[in-house]
C-alpha cells in the first residue's frame, strides 16, 4: 500500500511539473521575425548603420568623380587612373565596421567604369600567393605570370567621427557624424580630392512612467 501511495505521489509531481513548463512557454515571450527590402531605411537606434555606409558612399563617390582631378588626368593621360582603398579610420566611440563603408566606396568606383581599381593589401598579398603556387604546380601556358601587376596612382583615404549631445532629461540626444574623404596621388603626396559629408540623426526616447 506504502508503495502505490509513493507512486501516485511521484505521479502527482511529474504532472505538476509537467504542468508549469507548459504554463511558462506559453506565458514566454513570443518572437515575430519579417522580411524586409534590403534598401529600406531602418535606423532603431540613431547610430551609424549600413543605411549611412551606402548614402555617403554614393554621395561622396559621385562627387569624387565628377571633380576637376578627372578631368585633368583625361587630358593629360591616354589610360584611366588607378585607385586604391587606403585606410577609413573610426574616431567615433563607437563600434562600426569600416568594411561595409569600404565595400560600398569600392563598388561605386568600379562600376563607374571611370577609373581602375586594384586590390586592397590583404587581397594583394592571397593573389600573389596563389600566383606563386601557380609558377609549380600549373602548366607554363596556364600560370599567371609574375611582376605584372599595375601599381595605382591614387589612394583613397578617410575618417569617420562623430559627436553625440543629450539633453538634461536623457530622452532627447544629436546624433552628428562627419565623414572625411581624401584622394592623394601616390606619387607626389599630392591631395587631389576631398570632401566632407555630415549626417544628423535626433533620437527620442518616450519615458516610461512606473
């Protein structure tokens, strides 16, 4: 008899227990995911974001091509220039992948289809990895020659920083950010380009009351 009352006990408990986990999922949180277009603006919380990365880049990069250093290098040379991708720097506090930024300047250069691009450092040094390993183990026909690579005449080089005010009650801050880009000609150290681009955000924060 002890032991049918233990296991009715036992019994009772798994389905208590049962009971309140089913209880919590279902009082838990629940998650909505959607879809959006990739070129929508979301900005949730008023800093730098990959929306930012895309309008200056094409903002900044249109006007680098349509500047009098172009316009200069074309009637004095039979062949496009060629760029290269120095270093964008990050002075703000906070954290931003540069890469997006970089990626969209490089995009934006090469499908101009008005000046050259070459490749960055990093990726300089895998191709001519690859162009070495060619010189053993491809055919002579195949293999990338070597000391054919074409050096650029310009690099471009830029910084991004920001500065952040809030007001005393902490539910209004300015969001100002200040993009710098520079076009130096490798040669002479010669700056033959720059701009400035400046972007401000307001964000509110609604206070809760308790």
């Amino acid at each position: 008899m002890m032991k049918s009352n233990t296991m009715l006990r036992s019994l009772r408990v798994s389905s208590l227990f049962v009971f309140a986990l089913c209880f919590l999922v279902a009082c838990g949180p629940s998650r909505e995911v959607s879809r959006e277009d990739p070129n929508t603006q979301t900005d949730l919380s008023g800093r730098w974001n990959e929306t930012d990365a895309k309008m200056v880049a094409d903002e900044m990069i249109g006007g680098m091509l349509e500047s009098a250093w172009l316009q200069r290098w074309n009637q004095n040379h039979d062949d496009r220039p060629t760029l290269i991708i120095g270093p964008i720097r990050n002075k703000t506090m906070q954290h931003i992948d540069e890469e997006i930024f970089i990626k969209d300047i490089e995009r934006n250069l090469v499908n101009s289809g008005r000046v050259r691009f070459v490749a960055a450092a990093d990726e300089r040094e895998a191709l001519r990895a690859e162009r070495s390993d060619q010189q053993t183990h491809a055919t002579m026909e195949s293999a990338a020659q070597m000391a054919q690579e074409i050096g650029a005449d310009f690099m471009v080089y830029g910084t991004i920083s920001s500065n952040v005010q809030e007001n005393l009650e902490g539910d209004k801050a300015s969001m100002f950010y200040t993009v710098n880009l520079e076009l130096l000609n490798i040669e002479s150290n010669v700056k033959a380009w720059l701009n400035e681009k400046e972007i401000k955000k307001i964000v509110e924060r609604s206070k809760v009351s308790m």
